[in-house]
C-alpha cells in the first residue's frame, strides 16, 4: 500500500447484507498482509462470501489478545500493513480489538478507521426513537443482581439505551429494565440488513410477552423517559399555529398546547404564540 | 425495487472518502424515486462525485422538516421508495430525519437503514480510548452555562463521552470539560477517512492548547474517568503471573497488582491468583 509507514486498519464489514461492504474495505482486506479476526474460520468464509482474495489470519479474542499484540507489533515495525476485523460490524463495539488498539497508538502506529455496518447505529438510524443522546452498552451483565444495578444507574440518564442481547434472554432483561426504568417506549431489531430485518416496538412492563421466541444476535433500544422527550419546535408551532387560528387567545392556547406537547413549559409556549403573532398575523 | 411495499431507506454516506460508499447505498441512491436531503445543493454534488445518477432531490432541514412529511408519505402511499441521506455519514444523528422517520413508522412504512460511515464510531474504533460503554450526545449546547450542565450531569457516567463540534470553539469547550469532568484523556478526530485524517491526544486540563487552530467538523471523545476504567483480565493475568513467576506469595502479588491495575479489588486479584496458580502450576 503507498502509505509512509504501516498502519493497523480497524475495517468494519457487513451485518449480513454483503452489499454493505464498502470497496475501501474490500481493497484493505485484499491487500494487508494478515488479518486479525475474532473467529478465523468466520473470517475466511466472510471473505469468501464478499468474494475477496485476503491474506493470512490470526485469531483474535478475549483471552489470547494481549499475547497477540506483540505479533502484531512485530508486523507493523516491519512495515507491512495489517487489519482487525470482527465477526460482523463493527470492530471494538462490542468485541476484541480494543487492547490491540490501544497498544499500536501507544508504540507510535498509525490506526486508521474504515467505517461501515455497525449494529446499534444502523437500528437507532430507522428506529423511530429519538436517535441521541444515546448510550451504548455493548453486552448486557449476565446476572439479575448485575442486571438490576446496571439500569438503576442508567435511569436518571435521558438518553436512548442502546444494548445487544443473545438469545431469548431477552423477556426477563426487559423485565428488569421495567422495574429500574419504568414504562418507557423500546425497540427490538434483528436480522438488521437482512432480508428479514425487523423492527418490533412496544412498551417495557406491557409487551415483553411479545419476544419470547427471538433468536440470533438482536439490538436493543429503549427510548429515553417520555417527560424528557422535548418536542421539535416545529411540531409546537404547528399546534399552536392551528390553535391561534382557532381563535384562541395565546393564554389559552398555550395552555391547551401544553397538554400536547412534551418537554415545553408554559413560558416557552406563551412566547412562541407570541412569535407566531407578530410573524403570521394571527 | 422489488419491494412489496414502498420504503423509506435511511442511507448513510461518505464522510469525506468516496470508498465508503457501500454497492448497497449507490443502488438504492439511484433506484429511489426521490431523495431527502439537508442540503440539496450538496447532495447532488456528494452524487455526482459518487458517480451517482440519482433522483430528484428535497430539501430537509430542521425548519421544513415538519412540513416534508406529507409530501414524503405521499410518495410512500404512491408506492414509491423515497432515501434520506445527510450531508455526510449517517442520517439522524445529529442531522435532522428523525421526525421524518418517526412520521413514516407511524403511518406503517417500512423504514430501512442502509449502514455506512459514521464519524462518533469512526473515532471510536480506532482512537485507543475504552470503545464502550459511551455516551454520544451530538453536538454540544451553545452557552457557556448549557454547558456546564451538559458535562455536570455526565460527571457521574463511567462511559466515554463523545460528541460533534465545529470550529475552533474547542479549546473553550474543552476547559469546560475539564472544570466539570477533571483530569481525563481525550481524543480528537479531524478529516476521518480523509488524506489528512488526524487523531490528537490530551489531557483534559493540560492539552486545551495544541487546539487553537482546528478547523472543520471535530468529533472529540472524552475518556470515562481513570479509575473506572478496569483493566481487562487478560492485562492483569500477565501482570500477577509475572509477580508470581518471581517468587511472590499470591498475597503480595495481588498487592503490588493493586498498584499496576485499575478497576479491581484485592479479594478479586488474589482470586485471580489462585486460579493462575492451578492452571499454570505457579
């Protein structure tokens, strides 16, 4: 590759869709010298599936990461260029990859993103809740008491929560989320890309029943508290602009307006009726 | 499209490097009957530059957002396929789509992402700073005591926070930051995927300084604050098998360990030197 020196090149591929393997990826995978993955075996059949001709494989994972940093060092001071990738996705966002990262920055390498498919992204992108703030958790606590603690800390947080969940756990962590978080909107998507993606919505504490036989890796989100959500001030104007014309006083209207809004106090409304006097004459 | 009913694809482009573009997006850019955009100026140029010979586009922009809506639901019900796309990188966050996307789930369309570069995960997966849990909050309040609040309210989160600024406001932002937050690492990324993609390192407290002259569009990660950051278990294995390889009892290992690592108690380091002993019969 022309570049001064080498680079660790963290590359994101496909959810499940392999038109969403961007051709920078395709040219990277091709033409380092190897490639670290999570699962080689997945790896070599994720490039042959994408139809790529990639180097060699090194495996990657929780437990031998730290041992493999020194090999990938090794390559790197040598001048060739390597990759990371994971199963699927994004790399670091849930998987290994991060101690490499970090280790390559620290001994003066060059890491470059090629950015793609990432999971939580892509179902906050069409969800329909309120894309950020957000907070992203990766993997959930395994146990309850974990489990409990972890959304009681997140509950004072007006952000969309963003996880991943593993099989059909999925009916009692939403339970959980119901007890330290109280009746909030959530989204379930899975098989994101795919051809039988899916979105299901509901609300925590009345349609965790609905999920008992999901299986397959699935993004989570919950949406931030209602009360928090503070409406677009075009939606407001809309409704105050219909309640104006009316014939509503701005007292009452506000009022009214109030009682269909969210997240805009009395004031706030008053001056925008005020506002949209003076600038459509109503 | 082969579809058995209209969509509304939310397609992520480019941030700046024309192979980031997935085969997914450009076919969907050109088969769609029109295409939503921020800017329409600079979407048909983002098209042609992507040798896209794509649709019809209109405007979507904070203020007309509303209004757009029935016009893209009544190509929908018209059974076309309509995309959203952003300036650059993916739609919704920290763009405007969201009620567009909201308004189309709502009246029953499918709403579909198409995956692709976003700049908080771009920065994310190769910057070396903890990848998750993290808190994307967008871009930042405008007024100084906005945000004093913004980063109060996140001292307590163990996560790393990231977010969009523009121009060189970010030095001020960042001694902010500090007031708030304290002493923690951070990162900026500047031209992401671009020639002169750039990754700059600091000190909250510290570093403000090497940032006066940043232009463009920043994305700046703030580190979770030192001492929750928990280093991993493979790092603090190699760490007590060399204090045990040295002839320390697991007592004294853990011990000095304590001083090398962060995130874990005594009782969890002799632990992990019990079991380190009886696996590789230290």
């Amino acid at each position: 590759m022309s570049l001064i020196s080498a680079s660790l090149w963290v590359v994101a591929t496909p959810l499940g869709n392999p038109g969403d393997l961007t051709p920078r990826a395709a040219q990277i995978l091709q033409e380092v010298q190897c490639i670290f993955a999570e699962d080689t075996r997945r790896a070599g059949l994720l490039c042959s599936r994408l139809g790529l001709q990639a180097a060699k494989f090194i495996s990657l994972y929780e437990q031998n990461e730290s041992a493999r940093i020194g090999q990938a060092l090794s390559f790197l001071e040598q001048g060739f260029d390597i990759a990371l990738i994971s199963d699927a996705g994004t790399p670091l966002l849930s998987d290994p990859g991060y101690l490499l990262v970090k280790a390559c920055r620290e001994a003066g390498f060059s890491v470059r993103p090629v950015p793609g498919a990432c999971a939580a992204i892509a179902a906050l992108m069409a969800s329909g809740l309120p894309p950020y703030p957000f907070y992203f958790a990766g993997f959930l606590p395994r146990k309850d008491g974990s489990l409990h603690s972890f959304f009681a800390s997140l509950a004072p947080l007006s952000a969309t929560l963003v996880f991943y969940e593993r099989k059909n756990r999925l009916p009692h962590v939403l339970q959980i989320a119901h007890a330290e978080l109280g009746e909030r909107e959530f989204c379930i998507a899975r098989e994101l890309t795919k051809e039988f993606e899916e979105f299901i919505f509901g609300t925590l504490g009345k349609d965790e029943e609905k999920l008992d036989d999901l299986l397959g890796e699935i993004t989570v989100l919950i949406a931030p508290p209602k009360e928090t959500v503070r409406s677009e001030v075009e939606e407001v104007r809309q409704i105050l602009e219909k309640l104006l014309q009316d014939g509503l006083p701005p007292k009452k209207a506000s009022a009214e307006a109030k009682e269909l809004v969210s997240g805009w106090t009395a004031k706030e409304l008053y001056a925008e009726c005020c506002k949209l006097r003076q600038d459509k004459k109503l």
